[in-house]
C-alpha cells in the first residue's frame, strides 16, 4: 500500500482558523463541505477587492475569471449574504 503525502492533495484555505494537519485530516474523511469553503474565500477575496477601491461589478467580474463555472448572480449572492447559521 503506498504512502500518500497527503498535504500534496491539499492546499488548506483554512488556514487561518485550524492548523493544516487537522484540515488534511478532515479533508481525507470527508468532512469539509468544499462548497462552504469554496464561498468563503470568495468572500475573502471579494471584500480585498473592495478595499482596494474596486467597484462591486469589477469585483464580481474578476470572480466570475476565476470561477467560470459560477453565474454573475451566483456570486452576488454568496458576497452579500452571509452563510447559514444553524
């Protein structure tokens, strides 16, 4: 059986909040939703762009760059509604 490195895998977009072991061990279970993650970061990235003067449109156009896959109105919506508490 071989040895996988599993923090080749995994690039841990988490990092600010839990350590990069705990994230690949999560990560290899199955217990990260990459959706939720995948939204938080364009949150991330879309309140950087806003901080340095980009407009709102600008912004959500150069996400929509990176995620081709996402609808201009998808994105909205992730940055301007906050995730779901339960």
């Amino acid at each position: 059986m071989e040895n996988i490195n599993v923090s080749e895998q995994y690039s841990n977009p988490l990092a600010d909040l839990i350590s990069n072991e705990v994230y690949e061990t999560l990560m290899s279970r199955g217990l990260i939703n990459e959706t939720s993650v995948r939204d938080r970061e364009i949150r991330k990235k879309f309140r950087f762009m806003r901080a340095s003067k980009m407009s709102a449109g600008d912004a959500i156009d150069a996400l929509r760059e990176e995620y081709p896959y996402l609808q201009f109105d998808t994105i909205r919506k992730i940055v301007y509604n906050s995730p779901k508490k339960n």
